[in-house]
C-alpha cells in the first residue's frame, strides 16, 4: 500500500529540534493551519496541503515527546524529559 504522506526521521529530528520545549497550537484546520503551528510546519516543511497535524499531536504525545497543554495546544518536552521516560 502507498501512503500519500510519510515522516522521515529527518523530517520528526527537525520538527522535535524546531519545537524543542515549546508550547505550539496543534492547526488542525486543513484550509488554514495557525500561523506558526503543528500544522503549517507540517504542511511547509513537506510540501503538502494534507494536514495530518492533529494525528501527529497524538502520536508525540503518546510516544512521550510532548503533554497536551490547554485545548487546541500541546507542550513539547525537553530532550532531557524525553530520555527520561524511556
């Protein structure tokens, strides 16, 4: 099966490293993502106007790389905290 979209690991180590200890709305809108959030990153850096933004927000937070925060937000975690967890 193709997949319209894939994450490299370049691409999650850029996107950890960009967000690094910030709180960043998720921009789950696909039309128009909040300017400077989850979702514009996403579709700038992969040149796509898929915005998967909000199923990517899960998975780091579910994987211990970022908290849910207040609604509509998450908190990425220091790599410090990460290593922690693991």
């Amino acid at each position: 099966m193709r997949y319209p979209i894939k994450f490299p690991k370049s691409f999650m180590d850029v996107l950890l490293a960009h967000f690094s200890e910030g709180e960043v709305a998720v921009g789950g809108s696909f039309d128009g993502p909040v300017r400077g959030s989850l979702g514009e990153f996403i579709q700038q850096k992969l040149k796509t106007t898929m915005n998967p933004a909000v199923y990517v927000a899960a998975l780091l937070i579910d994987e211990g790389y970022a908290d849910a925060s207040r609604r509509g937000y998450i908190r990425f975690r220091s790599k410090k905290e990460v290593r922690a967890r693991k």
